[in-house]
C-alpha cells in the first residue's frame, strides 16, 4: 500500500515465464560448454531469477490510461481526465 492508501499497480507475470526461459536457456548451453550440468543450470538460474525480476519490474498499463512525462506520481493506472 502507498502512503496515500492506494494500492500500487500490479506487477506483469509474463515477464517472470520470460525470464526464467531466458535462465534455463543459458543453463543449458553453460552446462554443455563448460562440461558440468550442475553449475550450468545454477548459474543459468540465478541469470533466469535476475531476468524475471527485471522483466516483471514493469507495472501493467491498463488500456485507456496515459502517464503524464512531466510528472511521474500520474503514473497510477488511473484514466486521464
């Protein structure tokens, strides 16, 4: 909840199949190279784990609705009057 008692806008979860995609896709090909599955997918885990935070960083925009660019607290998913 924000200081004002409005929740924030939720968080995109595409971004975290994404991420973890991207991860285990560079697991594999880290496990193939460097002849250890193990530490592949762990490395490729932790990478999948970074991608997924940073791609679902993104707030959802709803349709209809616009960010003001001069004024980042307009940014609350509500309609533009």
């Amino acid at each position: 909840m924000e200081e004002d008692g409005r929740s924030s806008p939720p968080r995109s979860l595409e971004g975290v199949g994404i991420g973890l995609a991207l991860g285990v896709g560079i697991g594999v090909s880290l496990g193939v190279a460097l002849e250890n599955w193990g530490l592949g997918l762990g490395i490729g885990v932790a990478i999948g784990v970074t991608f997924a935070i940073a791609f679902s960083a993104r707030p959802n925009t709803k349709p209809g609705t616009a960010a003001d660019p001069e004024d980042p607290a307009s940014d609350d998913g509500r309609p533009t009057p």
